[in-house]
C-alpha cells in the first residue's frame, strides 16, 4: 500500500510530464500550422478545392489552438506551482510542530486555513489533466467569437482583414481565454445574456435604479419614523426619585381571611 507522500510524489511527477508534453504539443501544432494544407488534408481537388482565403482563415485557427493550449497550461503551472508551495510550506511547519520546535499556536499560525485547503494532493491529477482540454476548447471558442465580430457588443473592435497586428490581438485574446477559462466563462454569460436577453440593457439599468431608489426611500422614512418614536417616549426617572409605595397596615381587630 503506497503512502501518502508516494501518491503526491507520483502525481507530481505525471502532472510535469503532462505539461511537458502538452507544451511540445502546442509547439508541434504551431509548426504545422505553416505549412498546413487543407485542401491535401481533407483530400479535395478541383473544383473542390477551398479557396486561399478560407485556407488562411483555418491556418490561423491551428496557430490559436496552440496558443490556447499554450494559456490553459499557463493556468495549471500558476496553480500547481501555488499547490506545491503551499503543500511544503505545510509540510515544514507540521515537521517542526512534530519535532517539538514550535507549539501549537505557532503552527496554527504557519498553516492557515487556505494553506491546508490550497496545499497539493494526489487526487487532484484529474484537474491538472482535463483543466488544459478544457482551456483549449474555450480558448478556440475565444477565436471564433472574436472572428466573427460578436464581441463588438463589449465595445471592442475588430479588423476584418487578418494582419500582423490583428494576429497577435488574436493571439493575446485566445491566450487569455485559456489562462482565465473562469473569468472568460462569465464573460460569456454577460455576452449571451446582451444576445439573447429579452430586456435592453437600458432597462436594466432604469429598473435597477427605481430599486435602488424605492429602498433608499423606505430607509429614510423608517429612519425618521423610528426617532420621531424615541423623541415621543419620555424619559425615564432616575432610582431616586422612584417613589415606591408602603404596604397597608392591617386594621385592628381585623382577621385575614384564609
């Protein structure tokens, strides 16, 4: 039965061996992206050979899947160097607590709550290797999205031409679809959200300001409400000049009633 340590050692090293090869991966597919002919790999010939424009277009597309790929392993060295930094930063701290070096409230300080959360484990390997397909894919969803000139519903701008410098905003953009697949996901949602909503995002906006406005209102009044309360109540009086009443004498001659 392999230990703990063994199983993290062991992901570790199938998790460098994995960005190794995913690295020579983009490096090989950015390579082919040259020299790429679309017509002798889908096997077409005359008439039914595709045009030198739509050629370009789908050599530029392999060149942003590498650079995709290249962002979603970007992403997983950032956290898997975070993991392993976390992981010996525990691990030292729990060997000096063990060696009598440090107490208890000493370690407790050294390994906080997002040390021990964010410290690597073995099981974590399935998320280093699916994360960077993952990434990959939104990163070409990136591309295609900025090609076709949605994005101008953000404010961005677009040339229809592929140039030089359009080249390399492509690049950046499917780089960091790829790197921030999180960040790029919500994006998505605020961009389906301008196609496919049925409200205008002007009516949004006036509506969220009447909200806004009828709460700031109702604050107010409440506010006045509840001091025009507490100047109506009046003071109370002070212990000493509490007047606390004498019990009755009972009368002579008279018998309490049992």
């Amino acid at each position: 039965m392999l230990s703990h340590e063994t199983k993290n050692t062991l992901a570790k090293i199938l998790v460098v061996a994995w960005i190794a090869f995913l690295v020579a991966a983009a490096l090989a597919i950015a390579k082919s992206a040259v020299s790429f002919d679309p017509n002798a790999f889908f096997g077409l010939s005359g008439p039914e050979r595709l045009p030198a424009e739509i050629i370009r277009e789908l050599k530029v597309l392999v060149l942003m899947l590498s650079v995709s790929i290249v962002g979603g392993v970007s992403f997983i060295i950032k956290d898997f160097y975070r993991s392993v930094k976390y992981a010996n930063i525990y691990d030292r701290a729990y060997q000096d607590y063990k060696n009598g070096d440090i107490t208890r409230e000493g370690f407790q300080k050294l390994a906080t709550v997002e040390i021990y959360s964010g410290r690597f484990n073995y099981t974590w390997v399935y998320w280093f290797l699916i994360q960077p397909l993952l990434s990959s894919t939104l990163g070409i969803i990136a591309f295609f999205i900025a090609r076709s000139g949605l994005w101008l519903l953000q404010g961005a701008t677009i040339e229809p031409e592929i140039t030089v410098r359009s080249l390399y905003m492509y690049a950046v953009f499917t780089f960091l679809a790829g790197f921030s697949s999180h960040k790029f996901i919500a994006w998505l949602d605020r961009l389906a959200d301008k196609i496919f909503s049925t409200t205008l995002p002007e009516e949004k906006l006036e509506k969220r300001a009447q909200v806004e406005n009828a709460a700031s209102i109702d604050r107010s009044a409440l506010k006045s409400e509840i001091l025009s309360l507490t100047t109506a109540i009046p003071a109370p009086s002070t212990a000493n000049s509490i007047k606390i009443p004498k019990p009755k004498k009972e009368a002579k001659g008279m018998k309490k009633i049992r």
